[in-house]
C-alpha cells in the first residue's frame, strides 16, 4: 500500500498569492491522501485497470504508465497479474514523485517488473506495448500538444491493444457543467477539504489543468486513429475512457 497517512492540508491557510500547482516534495508527502479525497472514483478506476488487463493484455506485454506519480497503476496491475504477466514502466517528469515509487515498487511489489523512468511524456521514445495508461495526466499537458501524444501512444500500442485516458472533463453545456462542477465542490467539502482550500486549489490549478468535453478526447482518439472508444466510467466531471487499437491495424515500424 502506498502510505496514504499524510493529509492534505496545502490549501489550507490562506496564501496572499497562490503559486501554481506543482508536484514538488510538499505534494507528494500528501499525494495519496490528496487524490483520494479529490478525485472522485479514483480507487474503484485503479481497481478496474488490473481487470482491463487481465481481459485484454497479451501475457508478457509492455505496459506504460504515463504521469505515474508514486506508480499506484503499476501497483495496482501487480495486485491482479502475476510477475510474468507485464513489465511496466511509469514515466513521470517529477524527480520526487519518482523517489517514492521506486521505493514502494520495491517494498509492496518486488517480484514484479515495475520500472520508474524520468522523463517528459511529450519527449520519449516510445517502445511497443500492449497497453498504455494515462490515469489523470494528458489534463495537464497544454491543449495544443495533446493531438501529437495521443497520435504517438497510438503508434506505440501493439495490433489489439488499448490505451486507457482516464481526465477530468468539462461538459458542453454551461449550465450542466456549473452543476457538475458545484456537486464536485460538494464532494471535496464533504471528504473534509474547506471552502478556502477549495478555492485556493481551484485559482493554482487555472491554466495548469484544462480539461477537455468527452466528445473533444473521442475526436482526438478518432484522429489518432482508434476505431472503438468507450467511456466506461464516468463520476461527476471526471471520466474514464478505453480506446481499442484493432487487431488487424498495421504493426508499428
Ligand atoms: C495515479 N497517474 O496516481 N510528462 C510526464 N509526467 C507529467 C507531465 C509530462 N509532460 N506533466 C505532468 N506529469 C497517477 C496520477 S497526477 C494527477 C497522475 C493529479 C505528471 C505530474 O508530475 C504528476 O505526477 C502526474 O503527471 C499527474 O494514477 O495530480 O491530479
């Protein structure tokens, strides 16, 4: 398990300036805590990958985790598949984020072959794999450099395999969006996090995540050339969907 005993508290003095969110050492002492009491549905989505790939992963295929933070899909992957079964590795652009899931890695999943490489998600060479996760990590990528990854991670996924995007989103429609977003609020009040920190969290996030409507992400799976898409989860604005690349698509050269 990853230690989940630090609680959030970054928003919850008041700042007379908020800087922008970053993931630095202070985020991730308290990234578990953060993202459990902040994204809604975030457990039941990682219990769910290991299930996706015990149906759809070829026994011994590679598997990315892109914006791994502490490797929690890695995990847990590793919680439903045997060592044999994948190798993983988590690329993250953050050095601390990075530390902590080599040490968890090795302490809750020695048998398994997770690895942890520092890297920019829209600068790697990518290597064949069979199934490719972005679990909250293309929101944070600036909108117009979104096209060129997914169209990268297509190329990068063997005939067959699939690649999961799991994003906050926001809905077409205002009023439906304004609503989704206030239940969204009632969420995070409601799993302890105040108003002022809900408001200090919301201005650091502005312009560092932007989220997309499901139709803008299914457009760009599309373009990429993904032929079956389906949003298999959705709760409140955040979203997870599977693109399936065909069995009989050209292989990767
Ligand atoms: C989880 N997937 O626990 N290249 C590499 N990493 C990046 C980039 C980039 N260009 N931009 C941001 N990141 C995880 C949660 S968190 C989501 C993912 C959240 C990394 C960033 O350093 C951070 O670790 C991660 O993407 C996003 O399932 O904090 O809301």
């Amino acid at each position: 398990m990853i230690d989940a005993s630090y609680r959030d508290a970054i928003f919850s003095t008041p700042l007379d300036r908020v800087a922008s969110f970053s993931f630095d050492e202070q985020v991730v002492a308290c990234f578990p805590d953060m993202v459990r009491r902040s994204i809604p549905g975030y457990g039941q989505i990682l219990g769910m990958l290991g299930l996706l790939a015990e149906r759809h992963l070829r026994h011994g295929a590679h598997v990315y985790d892109l914006g791994c933070s502490l490797g929690a899909v890695g995990l847990a992957l590793a919680g439903r598949l045997p060592p044999e079964a994948f190798a993983l590795t988590g690329v993250d652009l953050s050095p601390a984020m990075l530390a902590r899931a080599r040490e968890t890695a090795a302490s809750e999943s020695p048998e398994h072959h997770l690895q942890f490489l520092e890297g920019d998600i829209r600068q790697i060479e990518y290597r064949t794999s069979g199934m490719i996760v972005l679990n909250f990590t293309l929101q944070f990528l600036p909108p117009t450099e979104r096209d060129a990854v997914i169209a990268e991670l297509y190329k990068a996924l063997e005939p067959g395999g699939i690649l999961v995007l799991s994003e906050k989103i926001v809905a077409p429609d205002e009023q439906e969006n304004a609503w989704l977003v206030e239940r969204y609020h009632d969420f995070k009040r409601a799993n302890g996090y105040s108003d002022m920190e809900i408001s200090q969290k919301r201005n650091a996030l502005e312009n560092v995540l932007v989220p997309d409507t499901l139709d803008a992400h299914r457009a760009r799976l599309e373009t990429a050339g993904f032929t079956r898409i389906t949003t298999w989860f959705q709760y409140l604005n955040f979203a997870s969907m599977v693109a399936f690349k065909d069995k009989a698509s050209a292989t990767h050269d």
